[in-house]
C-alpha cells in the first residue's frame, strides 16, 4: 500500500472518530478523550478540529505518565498519557442543524 493510500485511510479513521464523537457530544454535553503514547495526536488533531469548527470548547487537559509493562522485554516503561474534556459550544447545535439540512437542499437542487 502506498503512502498516498495510508495517509487517505487515516483520514477517513479520523473522519469516522470526529463524527462519533459529535454525536456522543450531542447526546451528553461532554466528552472526555484520553490517549496514551503514539495515538496523543490522534485525539489532539480530534479535539482541535471540533474546537476550529465551533463544535465544541476545551474543558480541562490533564497530561500525566502512567507505568506500562513491555510485554517484550518484560519491563515496566512510562508512557505519555493526555485526557481532554470538551464540552458543547454555545453554536453547536446551530452548526449540527445547518450540517443536517444541507444535504436535503442539495439533492432537491438536482432533482
């Protein structure tokens, strides 16, 4: 598989994970991300493209390191660890109900 192709199936992953979590936003109010190690920026990019849209507003971040065992080396290892609590922005609801008709208006457009 190309680099091309990795790089197209990642962003569809974080497409898929973007549109859960507003989801999981609209039902609750709040999400708390967390993430150890490499998949950090997986949930920072999350959480900055929600805020960038006006989806959502950063409650808390909390970074920390929690103590791992390598199961190849049979050891025990620090890992990086961030949780981030975003919260429903005062348009989001506004933003979700735009993003909801619009697609309607479009297919009657073309019909």
């Amino acid at each position: 598989m190309g680099a091309e192709a990795v790089a197209a199936t990642g962003g569809v992953v974080e497409a898929q994970k973007k549109d859960r979590i507003q989801r999981y936003i609209q039902q609750h109010n709040e999400v708390e991300l967390s993430a150890l190690g490499m998949a950090i920026t997986t949930v920072v990019t999350i959480a900055e493209i929600l805020k960038n849209n006006g989806l959502a507003i950063e409650k808390k971040v909390s970074t920390s390191t929690v103590n791992m065992k390598d199961e190849n080396k049979g050891r025990v290892v620090l890992k990086a660890k961030i949780e981030i609590v975003l919260g429903k922005s005062d348009k989001f609801d506004l933003f979700m109900n735009a993003s909801n008709v619009a697609p309607e208006t479009d297919t009657k457009s073309k019909e």
